[in-house]
C-alpha cells in the first residue's frame, strides 16, 4: 500500500489547561480544533441549523451563534439540541442571556470582558450556573470593545492592554474558584495579535481560541489570518481557530483547515502541488490546476496530486506525488508513483486523474480495513 502522510508538528504545543467544549477537547494537548459562526438570525431556527448542517460537513468542528435578543436566547434550546457540533453562545451583553445559553444545553458561553464589568456582581451566579452545567466559558476581548480603564491606561488597544484585560476577566472567574476558562484576545493587526498572545500563553495556562477580528474579505483576510496563527502555532500558542472572512463561513473553515494542515497540525487530506507555469508551459496549468482541484473536492484520503505544465520539470515533480500529469504536444503523462500508467488527449487528462484518484483511494480504504 501507499504510505501515509506523516504528521510533523512543528513545535513542541504549548502545555495548557484542557477543557470541554460537547465533545470536543480544547487544550491540553489536543488537536487544535477549527471554528466559524453562523451569519443566520439565530431566532431563525431553520436557517441556523441548516447553515450549522453546511459548516458541519465542511469540517467545522465547534459553532458559535450571536444572542443579541430574547428570541435568538429562546432559539438556543432547540439549536443546541439538533446541531451536530457543539454550539458556543456568543453574548456581548446581557447576562440574562448567559443563564439562558447555560440552560439552554449550549456548549459554551462566550462573554465579552469590555462588557461584563457592567455585571460584576454576576459573575458569581454565571460561575456557579456553568459549574453546575459544566459550561466553560469564552473570554472574548476585542481590541474595539476594550475596557475603558485599560484603554485609559495603555491609550489604545496594545497587546500589553489585551492582555491584561483578559486575565483581568479570568480573575473575576478564578475568585470564585471557576477555571473552566478559554481565552481569545482579538485584533485586527495581526503583528498587535500575535503579541498579545505570546504575552498571554506566557502568563496563564488556559488554552487559547486565535482569531484576527476583522480581518476583511477573504484574500486579506486568508492572508492576515495564515500569517498570525501561523506565527503563532508555530510556536507552539494556539489551541482552537476561528479564521474571520467578510465571506460565508465555509471559507472561514476551508482557509482554517488548510492553515492547520500547512503547518502540519492535521493530516493532510487532498493536496494539489501545481506548478507555477512559466515559458515552458505547454497547457493552461491554472485551468488545469483549478479542474482537477473541484473535481477531486471532498476526497477523503490524503492524496497528493501534481499538475506540471510541461515535461521537463514535470516527471521529476510527479515522481513526489501520489498522482500527477506532466502535459507535452497537446497529450498528457499520467503518474502514479513516479511511473507513467499512460499518456490521453489534453481533453482527457481531469478526467483520467480523477478516475486514478478513485482508484488509489479505493486501494488505500482497502488497505485501511485490512489492517
Ligand atoms: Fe515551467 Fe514546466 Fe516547471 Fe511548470 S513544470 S514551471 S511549465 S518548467
């Protein structure tokens, strides 16, 4: 059989405390698990779960949904119910709305730190009804909703500020003896975030959800989002992601899953290693390169498929991958593991690499059950 992709960490994880999101582990050595949130009025029952059902089959692991209103609160109980992947109430506000997401079976709650000063004197009570749901909690700070004394104190949002907000926060929680904490510290200046993480996984061991907030559409914020948690994961600092895209939030997971599986943190599934193209090209490698990705979308087994323009580089590059195409004179070579299995028209080369695809996923999932 093939052999299997190996997983390469690339820093030693960062020794946080574990908690539990449902039933996914966050920290404590586990897989750094990938979030979005839903854009769906949360009171629309039907939209929500229909767009938590999407998320779920693009590999969305944990879901946060917004409860800014009664009827969003009221939906919480069905939505917790029926979704197939924990649900995190995501409360800026209210503290109403806290009791109701803890009640209501939620996952977890997130509340933000800017704005839970204004119920102090509920933190006991929110610490004692997640104590006794066994509902962790998100401290959420964000560099536009920071506290007005920090603010005061550092003159704007610096990492320094963020981070002493959020252990600010836990404090309150740790008072009352209620450590069942994550903690996120967003930014929209990755080079701001980065560091106020670093200073933060530095001073406590709760495990950390990254985020770059407001990250801008999806190439800005692709880019902003791999560059942050990739400096930071890197070392190490990173427990749970949520890539923030003014786009749906499939993106959100596609770009989070693909962060982790460049820095080796998740076995690389579908892998497309398309060359550049250059002078020596003898077919649209970026059309190419884009049909064989949508055809092969979905697979399930860690395959690496290579798409060469010519001949030249083409067969050496091939030899690396799984499957691969070197296209020459209007024909492409198809590769399975370095040798050519046989040479079609242009027209017939996605086809034939989807077809080879299926048959080496297929022999791997034989190989799998037999041990
Ligand atoms: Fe150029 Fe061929 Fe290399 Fe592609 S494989 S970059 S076409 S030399």
């Amino acid at each position: 059989g093939l052999p299997e992709v190996p997983v390469r960490p690339i820093a030693e994880r960062r020794v946080s405390r574990r908690i539990q999101v449902g039933p996914v582990a966050v920290g404590g050595g586990a897989p750094v698990s990938v979030q979005s949130m839903t854009t769906t009025r949360t009171s629309d029952i039907g939209a929500t779960l229909q767009q938590i059902a999407e998320l779920t089959a693009s590999g969305c692991q944990i879901v946060r949904v917004a409860c800014p209103t009664q009827d969003d609160a009221d939906a919480l109980p069905v939505i917790a119910r029926k979704s197939q992947i924990p649900v995190i109430a995501d409360i800026h506000f209210q503290p109403k709305y806290v009791f109701a997401a803890i009640e209501a079976g939620c996952a977890a709650v997130r509340v933000n730190p800017g704005n839970i000063k204004k119920f102090d004197d509920q933190v006991r009570e929110i610490a004692k009804a997640a104590r006794d749901h066994g509902t962790p909690i998100r401290i959420g700070v964000n560099a536009g909703s920071l506290d007005r004394r920090l603010l005061q104190k550092y003159g704007r949002a610096t990492p320094e500020a963020l981070a002493e907000s959020a252990l600010w926060e836990a404090s309150l929680f740790e008072e009352h003896d209620f450590r069942d904490i994550k903690i996120s510290v967003k930014h929209n200046d990755p080079v701001v975030m980065v560091e106020a993480y670093r200073q933060l996984a530095a001073q406590c061991d709760y495990p950390l959800h990254l985020g770059v907030t407001e990250a801008g559409p999806a190439f800005q914020g692709t880019i902003k989002s791999a560059v942050a948690f990739g400096a930071l994961l890197s070392q190490g600092i990173g427990d749970t992601i949520r890539v923030s895209l003014s786009a749906p939030p499939v993106e959100e997971i596609k770009v989070g899953i693909q962060i982790l599986q460049s820095l080796g943190l998740r076995e690389r599934r579908l892998e497309i290693v398309s060359c550049p193209s250059c002078g020596r090209a003898q077919v649209d490698v970026y059309k190419l390169a884009e049909e064989v990705t949508a055809g092969l979308e979905g697979m399930e087994v860690p395959l690496r498929v290579a798409v060469m323009g010519c001949v030249v580089n083409g067969p050496g590059e091939a030899r690396e991958a799984d499957l691969g195409v070197a296209s020459g004179n209007g024909k492409g070579q198809i590769f399975v593991k370095g040798e050519v299995v046989k040479t079609v028209p242009e027209s017939k080369i996605v086809e034939t690499l989807i077809e080879e695809a299926m048959r080496i996923a297929e022999q791997m999932e034989k190989d799998g059950a037999s041990g």
